[in-house]
C-alpha cells in the first residue's frame, strides 16, 4: 500500500510498505478515505518529539472496514467509521473513568504514572512515536485500528468525509478546551493561535454561548479567515506585553474568562527565544503559555491545548498562586465527547469543513507538510486522498 512515513525530521515522503495485518482478534483493518495533517504531527517533522525508525504518519483519519477480528462485536466490513486518535482498550481503571488517553494497555512499553519527559508516557496514538505505542498511523491506504470495540464510530450515510472527519482529533481538542473554562455563557474567551484546534476552539466557544472571542495569531491570512468564518474579534500578535494589554482593553481591565493555548512549545521565535532555549536546555519556549497566564482575569481558567513535550524553569508559579488561575491541559479523551459532537455536526449547529485550504493526494504528502509547516498559500489544513 501507498503511506506516508517518517523517515528524518523534514523527511516524510509517499513510501510503498506492506499492508496492516489483524494482529489481535480485537482488532480491524481499516481502507482510510481520508486523512488529514495535523500539527502535532510537525512535532515529528521538526523533531521537536524524538523518533528513531521510520514510521507511518497520521492520527486524523476515517474510512470503511475492510476486515475484523473475531471479537469485534458491533461492527462489520462495510462499515464507515471515524477513529478517534487516542489508542484505549475500554477496559481498564482510568478507560472506565473518562480517562482513555491514559489507557493503561494500548503503550505497554513506554507507559507509566510519572509522565516523564522520554519515559512512562501516557497511553498510544496513531502515528505519533514510539513514545506513544509505536502504532502505525493513517496517512496511508490501509490502517490497523486496535481496541476497535470502543474507538471507532459509525458515520451517517448522509454526511460527506469532510464534514466528519475533524472529529477524530482537532474538533474534540477544540471543543474539550471550552469544556474546561466550565462556562455558564456571556464570557469572554482568549483563543493564542487561530490554526485548525485554534479555529476549532472558535466553534466551541460559541457553541457554548461566549459573549466575547478574541483570537491571537502572528499571521494576519489566519486571523483573516477566522473571522470571516465566524465573526470573532481578532489580535495580530506583535509582542506579548502588547496583546495582553490588548485582551485587558477588551475586558474592562480584569482580562478573559478563559485563555486557551491552541499553539504550545513551538511558537514563532526570535534570536534571544532560541539562545534562551538552549541555555536551560529546553525545547521550544512556554511564550504563548506565559501570555495566556498574564491575559486570563484573576479567578480564571487557562486551557493547554498545544503540546509541552519538556519541562521548563522560569514557570511562574507565583503569579499561578497570585491569580488564583485554575489550568487544565493534555491530551483530548475523544471517546469521552465524540458521540455528543457528532451530534452537533448532524443538526447542522457546527461546520467543521470551512477550515480546509488544500486538498491534496497522499502521494502529495510531502508537499503537504512543507506548506503547512511553512504557513505557504495560505494554508491552514490539508486533507489527503489516499486513493488519487
């Protein structure tokens, strides 16, 4: 079959590899119909997140059952489906509490309670290290879906791939950092970084009846579309001083509700960002999570949606304390929401489509990563055809 793998940072290419195989009676095979980059999967690309071995890319994807193991009791060839990204059995103690990206099975050798910086991770994903199960992801004609009895949800025949297929990751990671902020309504919601979780967390916000969204980017092209898309204010990022001052401007002083953090540790940087990285031996900067903390009001809530791989000195614990800010972040429990957000996308009260910008074949898939890691013709999501 046809798949992306990763093979260096900067060196992901359209690969023939051999086709996925059932290895447990648990699990299915799956013919993706579409598949789509996102921006963890530049954590790789960049090599923010170490791999060693190449590895087929991709944890946003959907397609039709093309063969099932014996214990696969709900589903059958024929079958289109969406999966989640997160990897769970269904069956274990954090599973059965709402926690599956802490699925104690699906990343038995790198699974552990101190979520360390290259040991005792959290539970596996698609696509997304070693670190993380070493599952193969979807960017690819054919995937091998384990713990296919809780994962993968049924599609309505009725709606195209398009309009699903951002519930596997960025929609629910959008949507579960609103949940977060606990809103009652009339709040307003500070959104760093307008690209596809940023967009995302725009719908959510307003789903859950924001009075106000601002949204921060360094891009004006971004900024641009997502406030043709859905209205929000917008803040094109010069320096954090001055966009905090900003966001206090738009809130009598006090500052946002919520603040979400849709970029984490790689944000644009200048010279003295990087040199500081390196001299504290960290990867990335916290810049944006350091303005999120100074932007959101005394009392309120900041959202970490973007990936902090590394530990960081300098964290403002005092100010945290000062503020009484309560934070919340990791990795979304798709399975925990994505009945409900279905459900928003069937009566129409959600579009989750109107964020893609470039549609382009898996064996374009190199070209894909470029423009989106590059920010190129105005790319903010790529959507790749497996089978063109």
């Amino acid at each position: 079959m046809k798949a992306a793998v990763f093979h260096a940072p900067g060196k992901i290419t359209c690969d023939t590899v051999e086709d996925p195989i059932i290895e447990d009676q648990n699990d299915i095979i799956l013919k993706v119909t579409s598949t789509a980059i996102c921006g963890s999967d530049l954590h790789m690309y960049t090599g923010g997140i170490p791999q060693a071995r190449p590895m087929v890319m991709g944890h946003e994807f959907m397609g039709i059952i093309e063969e099932v193991g014996k214990n696969i009791n709900h589903l059958k060839v024929g079958d289109r489906v969406v999966v989640p990204f997160p990897i769970a059995c269904g069956g274990c103690y954090f599973c059965e509490h709402g926690l599956p990206t802490a699925c104690e099975n699906s990343n038995p050798d790198h699974y552990g309670p101190e979520g360390g910086i290259l040991t005792e991770k959290g539970g596996g994903m698609f696509g997304y290290t070693d670190l993380y199960g070493g599952h193969n992801g979807g960017q690819a004609q054919y995937v091998r879906v384990p713990s296919a009895n809780f994962g993968p949800r049924k599609v309505p025949d009725n709606l195209t791939d398009e309009q699903v297929l951002f519930l596997t990751d960025i929609f629910p990671t959008g949507y579960v950092g609103v949940m977060w902020g606990d809103l009652k309504g009339g709040e307003t919601v500070a959104i760093f970084g307008a690209g596809p979780v940023g967009s995302m967390s725009v719908k959510s916000a307003i789903l859950h009846n924001a009075k106000k969204v601002i949204v921060i980017d360094t891009l004006q092209y971004r900024l641009d579309q997502i406030q043709k898309l859905t209205g929000c204010e917008t803040i094109l990022w010069e320096n954090a001083e001055q966009v905090v001052e900003e966001i206090r401007s738009l809130t009598n002083g006090r500052g946002a509700d919520l603040c979400i953090d849709a970029v984490g540790f790689e944000p644009e940087r200048d010279f003295l960002d990087k040199a500081k990285a390196v001299i504290n031996f960290e990867k990335g900067s916290i810049k944006v999570l350091e303005a999120c903390m100074s932007g959101v009001r005394r009392g309120g809530t900041v959202s970490i949606l973007g990936v902090y791989p590394v530990n960081y000195d300098n964290f403002k614990v005092g100010q945290l304390f000062d503020k009484g800010i309560t934070i919340k972040g990791g990795q979304c429990p798709v399975h925990t929401i994505i009945d409900k957000l279905l459900k928003y996308v069937e009566t129409g009260q959600v579009k989750l489509d109107d964020i893609i910008t470039h549609k382009l074949s898996l064996t374009d898939v190199a070209k894909g990563y470029e423009i989106f890691h590059k920010k190129e013709d105005g790319c903010v999501k790529v959507v790749l055809d497996p089978w063109i």
